[in-house]
C-alpha cells in the first residue's frame, strides 16, 4: 500500500496525472488491498510466532503473478 500510496503521489506531485480510468483505480485498488490483508494474516501468525511458511509464501507469490498476468492480458485484449 505504502509503494502505490507513495509512487503515486510522488509522480502526481511532480506532474498531475489526468484521466485515469475507473476501472484502473477500482481494479488495482481491491486487489493490492485483498494481498495487503492476506499478507497481513499470514504475518500476524495467530500463535505461529509470525512466520510465513513456505505454504503461504507460495500462495501470496502465484497471486502476484496471476495479478500480473492478469493485466498483461487485460490490457491486450
């Protein structure tokens, strides 16, 4: 979140960003926001000492690649 929140507003400081589509915002904005929360979870441990086993790095690791995939072939399609 701190990436997007601060590149964002680091580029949009430096020279304003115009007509970003809707669905951009709303897509990307879920998203980073369900793997935030995900992580989150997986961090906190609940009685595990707040480690990510290899399980759960696997899982948060294909969700950023299927993402990735995902608007490569949104944005060719």
């Amino acid at each position: 979140m701190f990436n997007i929140l601060a590149v964002v507003g680091i580029a949009g400081m430096i020279s304003p960003i115009a007509n970003v589509p809707e669905a951009v915002l709303s897509r990307d904005w879920l998203v980073m926001m369900a793997m935030t929360v995900a992580l989150f979870f997986m961090a906190y441990g609940f009685g595990r000492q707040g480690r990510i086993n290899r399980f759960e790095g696997a899982m948060l690791l294909t969700g950023y690649a299927a993402y990735n995939i995902w608007l490569v072939v949104s944005v060719t399609a």
